[in-house]
C-alpha cells in the first residue's frame, strides 16, 4: 500500500504550533487541535476507505482480430460493511489508446460495481492488460492511499481477414495427398471396412448388401480424404515495404458500440496489407 500525503497540512501544523507554544493562547490552543483531529481523523478515514476491497477482470474472448471489439469487464465488491466514500481503479497496461481506468462512488457495504470497457483493435500481436491500482482518499484529499492488485488479462489480436467470393484455389492442378488411413465418424467417399451396426449409426452408413447377406445391420468404416497442403508465403522483406500507420494507437476505446456497416480502415501500409491478403487467403 502506497501512501501519497498532502504536505499543506503539515506545514501550516508546524507555522501554528509556534506561536501556540510561545503565546499560549487559547484561540491557537483549540486551532491547533481541531487540526491535528482533522488530520488523524482523515488518515483513519482513507486507510479504511482503502480496506476490504477486491477486484477482478475478465475478457469476454482472450483472441480478436484486427478492426473487432473487444469487450473486458471489471468489477470492484466491497468486503467490509462500512460504505465507501469513492474509489478509483487505475488500469496500468500502458497500452496506447487502452483506457478502461473508473472511478466508482457511493460503493455500499457487501456491494459491488461494475462496467464494461469496449476497445477496437487497431494493431495485430499478443497483448496483456493489467495490474491495477485502487485509489482512494478522504474528503479533504490530505491522505491519498493507493494498493496494487495482481490482475492481468492476455489478449491475442490476430490479422484482419475479407471474404474472397471471387477467389477460386487452382484444385485442377493440385496433386493428391497421401492417404491418412485414419478412421472417422463422418462420412467419406474412402470406405475403409464393415463392422456390426450400433446405436446412433445414421442410414447412409448401413451397407444393404452386406446386412441382406449376413441378416442383420452392418455399418460401413470410413477413413479421412486424402488432402493436399497448401504452402503460403509473405514477403515481409523490409526494404520494400512502404507506408506508415496514421497514429500509434494499438486500441481505440469507445463509449458505446460502432454503428453497424461502418468498415474498418486498414493502414496505408503495405505490410499490413500483405498480412491481411495472407490471413484472408488462409481463412479461405
């Protein structure tokens, strides 16, 4: 726990205790001792403000793709049965454009607040979000306490990705794969073998011939297709890569939802775009 201390009121403690101890009167007597009851009243009055207080945060999906929401929610309870004045929760992630930092007042006893933080993605990578720090103070804001919580949330962002209606693989011209030889509960063109009928066994597995021969339900065995791979390469080579990002921002936080069919512009940078081109193709 971090205290974080208005000097103020120190200092005008120490320009009055000087002529209360030297005059003695009783006007600088009472002055001096509401002040210090107002001092240690506000430390007592911070330090519990501070106490049995929990939080958390949780990630509604840990993976997003570039141009999508991301939606995190956090919730601060309050342990004790004394309310709390306010409380602050600063998000420490230092992740540009990330804001999710809320101050909650009025927090009652064995109650709980809150919120959800929206965030468009703007850059690709592996992210984590946290610690955090919870803040409070007394009314008078000469004590300011401040305690650091463990709580973290990793986010993987990956490349935005564009249907490609008009896009056809040149299948025609791909070889064949090696036969897997391994077993599956759909249905192939590659029959593999017969056994005896089970529950649950759909009617386009029963094989009529041989279920007619031996007089009683026989399923037929399939086996995987075989595949062809498909290699893709990316030329990331630096040199020849152009364009910039328009800002620094990896996220843009937001109040509410964007409107629907509004499009996410990509960055005029070719390296983005040759990921984008890439992850799309994959996806296809």
């Amino acid at each position: 726990m971090r205290i974080t201390v208005n000097r103020t009121v120190f200092l005008l403690l120490a320009l009055l205790l000087v002529p209360t101890l030297v005059t003695g009167h009783e006007l600088f007597v009472r002055t001096f001792y509401v002040l210090v009851a107002v001092t240690v009243l506000s430390f007592a009055w911070s330090w519990l403000n501070i106490r049995w207080l929990t939080a958390s945060r949780a990630l509604r999906s840990g993976r997003a793709q570039v141009g999508e929401l991301v939606q995190e929610r956090f919730l601060i309870r309050n342990e004790g049965r004394l309310p709390k004045l306010w409380v602050g929760l600063h998000d420490r992630s230092e992740i540009p454009g990330y804001r999710a930092d809320r101050v909650v007042g009025g927090l009652p006893g064995r109650g709980e607040r809150s919120w959800v933080v929206l965030a468009q993605c703007k850059r690709r990578g592996k992210f984590t979000l946290g610690p955090v720090t919870l803040v409070s103070s007394d009314p008078l804001g000469l004590f300011r306490m401040a305690r650091d919580l463990p709580l973290y949330s990793t986010l993987m962002v990956y490349p935005a990705t564009v249907d490609l209606p008009s896009f056809r693989a040149p299948v025609g011209r791909l070889s064949g794969g090696d036969a897997l030889q391994r077993q599956t509960q759909q249905v192939t063109t590659n029959v593999s073998g017969v056994r005896d009928y089970l529950p649950g066994d759909s009617f386009n597995r029963i094989h009529w011939l041989s279920t007619a021969r031996r007089g009683r339900l026989i399923s037929k065995e399939f086996e995987l297709d075989p595949q062809a791979d498909i290699w893709l390469f990316a030329d990331m080579e630096e040199s020849v890569q152009t364009g910039s990002y328009k800002d620094e921002l990896f996220f843009d936080s937001l109040d509410a939802p964007p409107l629907k069919g509004r499009v996410f512009q990509l960055p005029p940078c070719t390296e983005e775009y040759i990921v984008t081109i890439t992850a799309s193709l994959a996806k296809h």
